[in-house]
C-alpha cells in the first residue's frame, strides 16, 4: 500500500479538482441511495398493514433524541398524507419519490465516473511522457546495457498494465470507501447492535482476501518481465532477419520464440486464476454473512426480542446486501493493484535511472571550434573492467582530414563517441581549443558536430525533416 501511495502523489497531483469531484459525487450518489431505501420501510407498512400506531406531531425543539423524533415525523407525514390521499395514491407518491431518488443516484454515479477519466487518461500520457523524455536524456551507456526490446516493452506492455490496473483502480478506491462508509454508518444508526454482530465476520473476510492476492504481485512481474523476453526476441527477428534466413535458423528462432510465450502462457494463467478468485469469493462471503444476519434477526424478530421492527429490519438488509458490491469491487481492486506495482517498479528501472554524462555547474558555452582537438592519454572501458581503449594521444588541427583503421570492434566508433560525450572516458581528457570537453555545455559542445552514421536511419516524419 505503501508503494501505491508513493506513485499516487507523483502522479495524481495535477488532477485533485477532479478527485474532489469524484468524491463529491459519490458522497451525493451514497446519499441519494440510502434515502430511496428509506422508503421500503413507509412502502411495507402500507402493503401489509404492519403499522397501526397512531402518530402525533413531535416539534423538532422537544427535549427527545432526534433519531425518535425523525422517525415519528416521518411516519406522521405519511399517515397524514394517507388520510388527506388514500393508501394508493400514497404507495404511488412514494415510489415516485424513490424513483426520483434513484435517478439523482445514477446520475450521481456517474458523473462520478466520468468525471475520472481525464485523470486516468492524464495519468497514462504523463507516464509515457516521463519515460520518453528520459530515454532521450539518458546516455547511451544505458541502452548497451539494456534490451530495447525490454524498453519497448515497459513503455507499451508495462504501462498498459499501469492503465488497467491501477489507474483503473482510482475509481474504485474513491468511491467504495465512500460507499461503505455510508452504509456502515446508516447500519450503525438503525441499530448498533446488529451492526456489532456483523462486524465480527470482517475481520475473516479480509484475512480470506489477504490469503488470495498475497503473491500475485511477484506472479505479476515474473510476467513482465517474460513479456520483455518477447518484445526482445521481437526486436532481434526483425533487425537479424537477414542473417537467419542466411543461416536457415527459422526453425531454432521458432522454436526459442515459443518457449518464452508459453512460460509468459503459463505465468498469466496464474495471474489471472487468482484475479478470478476475487469475485466468486467475496460473493460467497457476503452471501454467508448476510444469510447469518438474517437467521439472527429474523429470529429476533420472530421471538419477540429485536431491537427493530420487522420492515427496519428488511431496511438493514437492503443496506446490509449493498454494502457487499463496495466490498467486492473494492477486493478487485485490491487485486489489481499489485500487478500494476509490479509494472510500475519495471518502468521506475528506467524513470529511476541514474546519468553519467553530468554537466559540471560552471560548465560554459563554447561558440565555435577554432583551433585544434586534442585526446591526451585517454582511456576507456563500457563496464570498468575490459579495456577498450588505452592510452590515446590525438592532436587534430582544424580544417585537417583523418581516417580512424581498425579492424570491427576494435573501438573506432567508440572513439569517436567520446568526443561529443556520448560516453565519458575512464580517465585521460578530451579538449577543443584547449578546454576540457566536461567544463563545456553539452548543448553547445553537440552543435559544433556534425554526424553520418553507419546505418541510415529515417523517421517516421517528413522528407524536411529526416
């Protein structure tokens, strides 16, 4: 929970006027549906004639609990109305009325709803941003390091879950709290007893749920990560297609593809087993629960000893039944939440990933190349170990042509790599007119070069701007 908590407060921040909104029309929704089902009670009367007390107006000053006073008025309006009206055209005013009751909820419902997704929408495009503006600050040691089939992967597969898991999630952790709250609330105030004895199976129904969902978070990111394994494999084929259909390895390259997306098979089959546990177990749960509540109070009611009467007690059943759909959904989400922490900690490897190529603070801005360039007894290793250049001395004056020989890997292009530090060298120094590359800018430094690469490259833009 902690984690979830953390990522909430990066990321939900710019989008607290539509939280508030959320919560606003959840309480409404809460309180527009526990006053629709107030009505059963008034609706039964009726029906069944359960009620043949005589009411008298209680003013709202007098010195008595207001819950007594509440419903002594409440049951005086409407016997008044059945006098002035009849029983049928009251039966119809209150249905009318719960009719109208509902739909404010609905409506409530969901604006509540759509009032959300700009966030998870928003939320989305922030994260694909944040990892895309990383990926282009990061220095190229980064991806020497890492597949970019695996970055492909966080980027789509990764967020993907991010969406569905967790910032389809928000919704639910805003609202069912709410709910809940509210109908355990309006529970309490029909009768704290009965709720008392309700809340002892709580605790067990958590435990139950806690059990389920205990390892799917490490399921989740086994998952991932063999979803990587995929979108590498991906990326190989196509950028070696050559090569294997020159060497006839279609049927190994097969054979490896189909071994990574059968252990991904079984990995996500177990994810989603224990997701499809939530729903049946909370149903069961809460059918038990509210059959062992209605065997308690019915039998209360049936001997003379409840502390409600017969259609308060079917109100705190409706009350008690809807309380279970907050609970599931808010098991849902509990299950869904860890799988996309599990995402999330793939993407922060790359958000969270630290810079080599630092700008020094008094670094300053160089203008034009006059002079000469200068490598003096430099060297360099990718991983601090193997060594791939050593002691280099270069002097090239301006205006002068050099060809860098070797033989493949011999560290020609890595040389060169140096020079607008797309690597930093192991020690040794670099300088233009006779300053050191890292006390410059690295905007400025890069504007003074051209590059031809090996390969062509062409973007996905216009003809201009390739």
């Amino acid at each position: 929970m902690k984690d979830f908590i953390s990522m909430m407060r990066r990321y939900v921040k710019p989008y607290n006027k539509n939280v508030w909104g959320s919560v606003l029309m959840n309480v409404l929704s809460a309180v527009f549906n526990i006053f629709s089902f107030t009505l059963i009670i008034p609706i039964l009367n009726i029906l069944f004639q359960l009620n043949k007390k005589v009411y008298t107006f209680i003013p709202w000053d007098a010195a008595m609990g207001f819950k007594e006073k509440l419903i002594n008025n409440a049951y005086w309006y409407v016997s008044r109305y059945m006098i002035e009206h009849g029983a049928i055209v009251t039966l119809l005013a209150l249905a009318g009325f719960m009719i109208i009751m509902t739909a404010l909820k609905t409506g409530c419902y969901f604006g509540s709803t759509a009032v959300m997704v700009p966030l998870r929408t928003g939320i989305v495009r922030d994260m694909r941003m944040q990892i895309y503006n990383k990926i282009l600050n990061l220095p190229l040691g980064f991806f020497s390091e890492e597949r970019k089939g695996d970055i492909i992967a966080r980027m789509s597969g990764d967020v993907s879950e991010v969406e569905n898991s967790i910032a389809g999630s928000i919704d639910m952790l805003i609202k069912n709290p709410i709910l809940i709250f509210f109908y355990i609330g309006t529970m309490v105030y029909i009768s704290w007893k009965l709720t008392l004895f309700v809340l002892v199976f709580a605790p067990l129904m958590m435990w139950l749920m806690g059990v389920i969902g205990r390892n799917l978070r490490r399921r989740s990111t086994e998952a991932q990560m063999l979803w990587s394994d995929t979108m590498s494999q991906v990326e190989e084929t196509l950028g070696g297609l050559r090569i294997i259909k020159a060497f006839l390895a279609e049927k190994k390259m097969s054979k490896r593809f189909s071994n990574v997306t059968n252990a991904m098979r079984r990995k996500n089959a177990h994810v989603a087993t224990r997701q499809a546990l939530a729903h049946p177990v909370s149903e069961f749960l809460g059918t038990v629960m509210i059959c062992i509540v209605l065997c308690f109070g019915g039998a209360l009611i049936i001997m003379d000893k409840s502390f409600i009467d017969a259609p308060t007690f079917i109100f705190y059943m409706v009350i008690l039944y809807s309380v279970i759909q907050p609970i599931k959904d808010l098991a849902k989400a509990a299950y869904n939440i860890p799988k996309g922490l599990a995402s999330m900690e793939r993407i922060d490897r790359i958000l969270m990933a630290g810079n080599s190529i630092k700008e020094a603070p008094y670094a300053k801005e160089i203008k034009s190349f006059e002079k000469d360039i200068n490598f003096s007894n430099v060297n360099f290793s990718y991983d601090g170990s193997a060594q791939i250049l050593h002691d280099i001395n270069i002097h090239i004056n301006k205006g002068q042509k050099i060809a860098i020989v070797g033989a493949s890997g011999g560290g020609k292009s890595t040389l060169v790599d140096l020079l607008p530090r797309f690597y930093d060298v192991t020690s040794g120094a670099i300088s233009i007119d006779g300053q050191n590359i890292k006390d410059l800018k690295i905007q400025s430094l890069r504007s003074l070069m051209g590059n031809v690469n090996q390969d062509p490259i062409l973007f996905n833009d216009t003809i201009y701007n390739n």
